[in-house]
C-alpha cells in the first residue's frame, strides 16, 4: 500500500538523520562534524574530484578525517603558512574509482 511505502521511507530518513550523532571517527568526530568539514574542501560541482583547499591548521585533523572518511584518502599538506595549510587530496575517483 502507498502509506505503508510513505511511513517506510519516513523512517529511512529518520535513520539516516540519526546517523549524524554517530560517532564515525577513531579520533572521536560524528558523522555530522565529519560531513561539515568535507564539504568545505570538497569540490562543489562534484565531491568525488580530485581537492585543493586552505583550512585552519587547528581544523586540519578533522578535514583529514573527513577526506579519508569520504575518498578513502588522507589530506597531502602542501605547504604551511601562518595558521593556514594548502592540502590536496586525490579524490575519491582516483582513490576507489568511478
């Protein structure tokens, strides 16, 4: 029936919700936390590309986190300036693939 379907897919996403509390992270950080920073080094127009980006480095472990949790690959700090770092990452396409 089409309400059965309708309150299955509520709980889905209030599964889904839920899962921003969960703690994802070895080095404690929530699915939630872990999301936030990525899409502030993530490529926009598509998250799977390769990434360059300037973050805080007191904000540089949780971006690692984050880019190994979503590319399966750690941040490359290129170079240090002040209390930023440029960092690269190959991406999620060329760490797992299409």
């Amino acid at each position: 029936m089409m309400i059965d379907k309708e309150i299955e897919m509520k709980q889905a996403v209030a599964e889904i919700l839920d899962m921003d509390d969960m703690v994802v992270s070895t080095q404690g950080y929530t699915r939630k936390q872990l999301s936030d920073a990525f899409d502030t080094i993530a490529d926009p127009s598509n998250w799977k590309m390769p990434i360059t980006a300037i973050v805080k480095l007191d904000e540089l472990d949780v971006h690692n986190e984050a880019c190994i949790f979503f590319t399966g690959a750690p941040l490359t700090v290129e170079y240090i300036q002040g209390n930023r770092a440029a960092v690269s990452s190959p991406g999620y396409y060329n760490t797992i693939g299409a």
